[in-house]
C-alpha cells in the first residue's frame, strides 16, 4: 500500500543507493555493538546480547514505521536490517573485550554517525507521510535515539541519554531534524542537503564528547 | 483512510468542539507536568524533561491509536498535541518548585480531569473503529493511564498505579469505559453522556484522593 | 482490509478448528497465571495482578499484530482473548497460594505449551503478511516471548529468559519458527506440521527445565 510513497520518499531523498544504504547498515551495525555491549556488562547470556543489539539497532526505525503505519517495517521486509545486527551481535558475543577498550572511539564515532543518518531520513519518511512540522521532528528524534532507549529500558537502566552527565545525544539530532523538516515544507530539500545535516549531527554529537557538552539541568525555580 | 471513521466519530461524541478540545489538552497539559516533575525528582537533565512530559501526556492517546491503526496518530498529526506538552516541559523544567509545593493539588486535579475525559474519549473511539465490547474497555483504561505507566517505566520505577498504597486511578477509568461501551451498544451515547461520564471519573478519582481509597490487594488463598 | 488475507492464514495453518483455538487459549490462561502470580511476588494490588496477567498472556500477540498492522490485534477483536486472562487474574487474586506450591508445575508445562504455540501462529501469520524469511522467525519469537518480557519491564525487573541461569526459552522458539518459515517457502507447511512443532518446542523447553540446560554466556574475547 505505501510502495509508492516508500519510492517517493526514497527518490526525495536519495538515500537507498547502495552507498547510502551501506551508511545506513553501518550505523545500525554500531547501534547493535553498543547494545550488545550493555547487555555483557549486565551479565546476560546469548538471548539477551542478541535481543539488546536488535532492539538497539532497529528499535528506534521499527517505532517510525509503526507510527506512521508502514508495516510491517523496513527491519522486517529488508533482510540486510536483521543480518548485519545479528553478525553484530555474534562479534560482541564471542570478541567483547576490543570493543570495551581499543574500539571505544570508533564505536562512539559510528553510533554518531548513526544518530546523524537516522534523524534525517526519520524526519524526511515522517513529513513525506503526511505528519506535522512538530510532529516530523519529533518522529526524527525517536528514530535517531529510540533504539537507544529501548535498549536501557530492557536492561533494567534509566536511559543514559536522561543522564545529567551525558553528552548532547538527542539535542543534535533534533537540530537536524528541524532543518530537514523546514528545508522540506520550503522545498528546499535535496540529498545533499540530507548528507550535510548528517555530517553536522555527527560533527555536533563527536564534539560534544570531546569537549564535554552538556544539556542544561532544571533550574531550582521561584524558591 | 481513516478520515470519514475520525469524522463520525468526532460528531458521535461531539467532543472536537473548541471546549471540548481545550478540556482535552488542558488534560494533556497536565500529564505532561506530572511527567516532567517526575524527571526532575529523578534528576534528569533537559533532555529527559522534555521526554517525560511528552510521553506521559501522549503516551495512552498514541497506543490508542497504534491499536486502532488510525496512522498517524492524532499527536503527530494536530500540532497543538506537541505543543502545549513541550510548553508545560518548559515551565516545568524553569519554575517546578510550585508544582511540588502550592500547585500539588491542581495538578492532582488535572490529572483527574485528564484521566476522566481520556477514558470517554479512548472507548468510543475504539468502539468506533469495530474493537470489542471488553476490547474497547480496556482501550479506554489505556488511552487514560497507558501514558502515565510509560513515564513510570522510562524513569524505571514500577508503575506508580500498581503500589499497594496508590489511591484508585485505574479503576474509575474502567467504570466510565464501561458505561460509555454499554451506552454506544445500545445506541444510548451521546455527548452530554459523555461529559456526565468524564465528570464522574473525575469525582471518584477526587473523592479516593481525599479519604484515601485503594483498590483491593490479592487474598492469601488456600493456606 | 486484512479479512482475506486472516482467512488464509486460519486456512493454512488450520488453528483456528475449535480444537486448536481452545490449545491457544489455554496458553494464553497459563501465560496470564504467570504474570499475575509476579505481581503478586512484587506486592501490587488489583491493578496490578490484572495489568500484569494481560500484558504477559496477549502481549506478543499485540506486539506481532502491530508489526504486521493488522490492527485491531486478535486480542481486542475476539472478545475470548480478554476474558481468558481476566479469569486468570481474578483466580490468582483470590488464591495463589496453589498456583506457588503444589501447582507449579502444571503452570510451567502450560507456559512450555503456550510457547510452542505462539512461535507456531506468529511466524505463519508473519509469512503470511510478507515479512522476509529472518523477519517472520524474529516475529514468531517475539509473538511466544514478548509478553513475558513486557511483564518483566512492568514489573521493573531485567527480562528473565536474559539471565544466566534461566533455562532454554527463546532458543526452543527460535529453533520451531525457523522449521515453520523453510517448510511455507517450500510449500511443505501443513496443519500437522504446525502441530509436530508445537509440540517440539514444548519438548525442548520441558527437557530443559528438566535438566537445567542453559544458553551460553559471553566469551571472554581476545585477552
């Protein structure tokens, strides 16, 4: 039923050539790691690394599609969207150790670039099915930072990304977002500019952890 | 697709009038504020806040209409639905010690009246949309207190509605929903029906708070 | 929309003979003593002992139907999927004493029986509605253990089948719904096969109680 809009949205913004969709699989590889690496240092066994990577991965895309009503999502029909999180998953299960020491930055540097990568085509698969300026936003956020929460939630964590001492997660990705959405009602958008508000979430995320930014807490009010 | 349905059902509960519809997020409004001054009790920063607010206000209304299949749901559709959430996050998150202190019990009180016109409008839209009589029951319980159980499981706490000493809030919810289903079978619905209904939910979720009302606790069985 | 589509599905797998849909409904009873029963270990009252009953017996189901958007899910349609459950809930309210002791057993062998069951129906029904091949097993793992996860994040706990010591639960249920999915891409699937495995699956997580088989932990890497 959404084939066609699925292709309009895909011609929009040209994110489904192989180069992007290789983008695309890598920040969902990164996503699975991280999340495959939560559940070793919670002490699950095999069912929970691999059920933490693929919510990781796919939790926050499978929460878009649901809510706009394309099902069964793209992580159920695209089969690429269980391989790659699955072969994630096998890694962290029997090579955990690099990852947790010499393969820390990397890791860091493709979950932002996931972050990036997903706020974009988020917000752009939102607004092109028909979701409000706010809502499309918001739409794009959840895709860039749901799995993430999912994530903490089946382990039991209040989510990281609430943290007082996190570095700006979902505050990028909602500044890209809302760049897509009014590049989009203004016609203004291209794949180029999808690209570039990608580079900039990441470029934002990777230097909030190198220089410590954090998002503001709740001031103590009228007292 | 589902225009015509939200259209009959709009007119059956005549609650999409400009009243009704402030009584609405006036409710959303205040949901949004217990969510918010849960993530500053439990020290979250701006980020979880906003999330908090934004789940606990439209968190039922969202698995309400992920049930039905009535894509997208209203809140990422009607932009008002953003809006006045993300308002009360940010009063929350600037001046949240009245709220905790003199506001208490206003806040109790919309959250009452939220509960109340959640329930009405949860019910017969899902009778509307063909669930079954208990279906449409237990969807109006959701739409009133699903939002509430998701801001509890985001700030990992058990749901709040579940502790032993909580005062009655799920099961008000449950009566109005079965008097508004039992109504709507027998074509005795109509909008007057209806503010009765919220009114009543409201005065018995008021009236458990005031004399300390709780729901039953599991018996010892056969020992 | 989805009627002929559900026809097909009933037609295939033949589970829907009054026979097989009072096996499922019998899961579904067990599936809902067992969440009952952990609220009442975590000291909730009725809300609590009925929230969680449900969550666990029509969970997975839910879960399924909303990724296959077949909305209203099963469980909001046929009004015997919430009756089932609630009995079960009010059994355990008034005496769970038996249900601790001296009937634990029953319970886990219909628990066993349940998650044969599902992962059976889930991964059809998934084939059906055209998830790809890895898609329709993951969805017939989520439909037989999904409501037990969301009962373990209800009650704020980290998902039983992920920790060390449980016995083999998921893994059964894997195993069984990539049988199903090979034998319907060759046109080998049949109501007695469905059956076969079934009952395979609940084997395999009988012995596994049995004899304490668990799944592997994470290695320990490249130190």
């Amino acid at each position: 039923m959404f084939e066609p809009l699925q292709a309009a949205v895909d011609a929009a913004t040209g994110l489904n050539s192989t180069l992007e969709r290789t983008a695309d699989l890598v920040g969902v590889f990164f996503f699975a790691v991280s999340g495959g690496l939560l559940a070793v240092r919670k002490g699950f066994e095999l069912v929970g690394v691999v059920a933490l990577s693929l919510v990781t991965a796919l939790g926050g895309g499978v929460i878009r599609d649901l809510l706009l009503g394309a099902t069964p999502p793209t992580a159920f029909s695209d089969v690429a969207y269980l391989v790659v999180p699955l072969v994630a998953a096998a890694i962290v299960f029997v090579a955990h150790r690099p990852f947790e020491s010499r393969l820390r930055t990397p890791v860091q540097l493709f979950d932002a670039a996931g972050l990036g990568l997903f706020a974009v085509t988020g917000s752009v698969k939102a607004s092109a099915f028909g979701a409000s300026a706010v809502g499309a936003v918001l739409i794009g956020v959840i895709s860039a930072v749901g799995g993430g929460i999912l994530r903490d939630v089946l382990a039991n964590d209040p989510p990281h990304l609430f943290h007082p001492n996190s570095r700006l997660y979902a505050i990028p990705a909602a500044v890209g977002a809302t760049v897509i959405v009014i590049a989009w009602r203004n016609d203004l958008y291209s794949g180029t500019l999808a690209i570039a508000v990608a580079v900039g979430v990441f470029a934002i995320r990777v230097a909030a952890l190198r220089w410590g930014w954090r998002s503001p807490k709740p001031l103590f009010g009228d007292r």
